[in-house]
C-alpha cells in the first residue's frame, strides 16, 4: 500500500468547477494529492499555504489572469521554484509571455498528457534540485 502523504502535492486552479472536478478526476487517478483555488489571488494564498510541489493554472481566470498569478507566484522568492503548467483554452500561439510557464497544455488536452506535463515539471523540479541550481 503507497503512502499517499509522500505523493506530489498538485494545486489545481480554475474557476469552473466542472473544470476543476475532471483534472481532480484525472490528477488523483495518477497518484497526486490536490488542493484547489479558483481564481489568481487565491492561487497565490493556496501557494503560500501549501506550498505545492505544483500549481496546474487555467490562464483565463475572473479578476487576476493565471498568466499575472503566475507571474506573482514566480516573483515570490518563497514560491519561486514551484513549476507552473498553463492549462488553456487559448488555441493562440504561445507567446514570451507563457515562458513563465514550465509547460503549456491547451484544453482539451487528453488526460495523459496533462499527467504526463505535471511529471516532466516535477522531473525537472528534482534533478534541479539534486544539481543545487
């Protein structure tokens, strides 16, 4: 039996939450555990609160985009190295703004590719850490 209190921590972040229950749906089944907000100022407090291991952000959120909440949560030394995946319905290219961004998945994206987007961040998060960089 896996001890679920060691699986990477996933805050979940859009403001439908039909949205928010399929990526629940398909995130829990791949073995994160989740916390949720729905709009940027909450994603920043859920940020500081939890301190996930990463932050999957609908871009296209009411009053503070996911582009300026990530921005804020990459501007925050504290939070600085969490990995931010975009998940968009934008089918507009992806622009200098999204570098911010550690993956870009445009919705409807298949459900393996958004887990897969979540590992390879998570990958990258460890052997950076591993390397002290």
């Amino acid at each position: 039996m896996r001890d679920e209190s060691l699986a990477p921590l996933v805050l979940v972040v859009d403001d439908y939450a039909d949205a928010r229950f399929l990526l629940s749906y398909v995130l829990a089944d791949a073995g994160f555990r989740l916390v949720y907000a729905e709009n940027g100022p909450e994603a920043i407090a859920m940020a500081r609160e939890h301190h996930p291991d990463a932050i999957v952000m609908d871009l296209h959120l009411p009053g503070m985009s996911g582009l300026e909440a990530a921005r804020r949560i990459k501007a925050d030394a504290a939070l600085a190295t969490i990995p931010v995946v975009a998940n968009t319905l934008s089918s507009a290219p992806v622009t200098a703004d999204h570098a911010i961004f550690d993956a870009v998945c445009t919705k409807p994206s298949s459900p393996e590719s958004l887990v897969e987007a979540v590992r390879r961040v998570l990958r990258f998060k460890a052997e950076m850490q591993r390397n002290n960089l």
